[in-house]
C-alpha cells in the first residue's frame, strides 16, 4: 500500500532558516505536512508589509499567498521590542537599518541605539504572529519570548537579532541555544505550537 500523499501549505516567506523552524515544529503535530515556501511556487506579486501590529502584516502576507496558490497559507511577522525604545523596532525589526533583512547593519543599529544603558534598561521582548488562511477561515495566533539585549552578538545559530537576545532564565544568547532549546521557549515556536492544531483541521479533510 503506497504511502499517502502529503498535504500542502504554504509559508509565506522566503526565509530558508523559518522553513526550517516551521518544519521542524509542525511535523510531529501535523503528519504528512509538506511546508511549501515561496520559492517553491509559483511566482506572485508580494503585499508591502503596511500595517502597524504583527498580526495586521502576517494576515495581509497569508491572504495573498492563498489568492495566489489556492493552498492554505501561513505567513508569519516578527520581531524585537526593546522597552528603552518604546517597544521599536517592532514591525520595522526585518529593515530597522534601512537594508531590508540585512542582519549584520540591523543589529549594529540597535547596539548603538541602546550603547549607553545599563544591563537594567536592556529589556526586550520577542514578539510574533502567525496567521492561516484558507477558504473560510482566518485564525491569528501569537508568542512571546522575554530577555534583554545583550552588549554584542553571541554565538552563530539561529538568525535576525538572535544574536543579541538572552531569554529570561538563560545567560546565553538565543543564537547559542540548540534548536530544541530554541523552539522550547521561542516567541515563534510558541506561535507555531499555537497555530498547528488550526492547520491539522484544516487540512483534516484532504489528508
């Protein structure tokens, strides 16, 4: 008997390292997924990221890959607040430089921003949404992730401003953290977690 086929959805995004993450947390929770990115499909033309929460950018980037592909679509936005700066980057997090996801000219950005704080005004939160469209729904759900900046990058795994977060609890970065630690306490992986149940039901019907 042939193994049944995989049931699709698309993550809105052309980040390898987030299909890597989302892959690695939705598999055990929805068998038989097969995470498409947008490379993977075919080519459409991409919403500005407009709105001024996570939520209001994840939904408009999920509603037009599922106009686009007809798959449902997740689509994910993200970030870091940081207290002393009024909770920025926040949506600008991915081009707060001005490089659009140039991480490097990002996180030197926000050292320099904060450079003159003590250890007690580095308060940070990870943020993140993840929304699902598919034909007659649309589900929003959230993490977060508490910490504070730390006063230069550490450690070379995960991606964006990792390098510069340590977690409430933790006295390493998020970038030396293995991906199972990661995905434990993640504002993403919280997310994911969230949203997995929605996206099992989903695709309930096609599996």
């Amino acid at each position: 008997m042939s193994p049944a086929p995989a049931v699709q959805v698309v993550l809105a995004s052309r980040n390898p390292k987030k299909l890597i993450e989302m892959r690695r947390i939705f598999t055990p929770v929805v068998p038989g997924i097969e995470v498409l990115g947008l490379d993977d499909v075919t080519a459409f033309d991409e919403p500005a990221e407009t709105e001024l929460t996570f939520a209001g950018n994840a939904l408009i980037k999920a509603r037009a890959a599922l106009a686009a592909t007809g798959l449902p679509s997740l689509a994910d936005d993200s970030g870091i607040c940081v207290d002393a700066l009024n909770a920025m980057p926040g949506v600008l997090s991915a081009r707060w430089s001005g490089h659009a996801r140039d991480d490097a000219a990002n996180n030197a950005l926000l050292l320099a921003q904060i450079a003159d704080f003590g250890d007690d005004k580095r308060g940070a939160q990870f943020r993140c949404a993840i929304a699902l469209c598919a034909p007659g729904v649309e589900v929003v759900e959230g993490g977060v992730m508490a910490g504070r900046v730390l006063r230069a990058p550490r450690g070379d795994g995960g991606f964006g401003y990792d390098p510069l977060f340590c977690a409430d609890g933790y006295d390493v970065s998020t970038a030396e953290l293995s991906p199972a630690e990661k995905d434990a306490i993640s504002h993403r992986g919280k997310a994911l977690r969230a949203i997995a149940p929605h996206v099992g039901t989903v695709l309930a019907p096609n599996a």
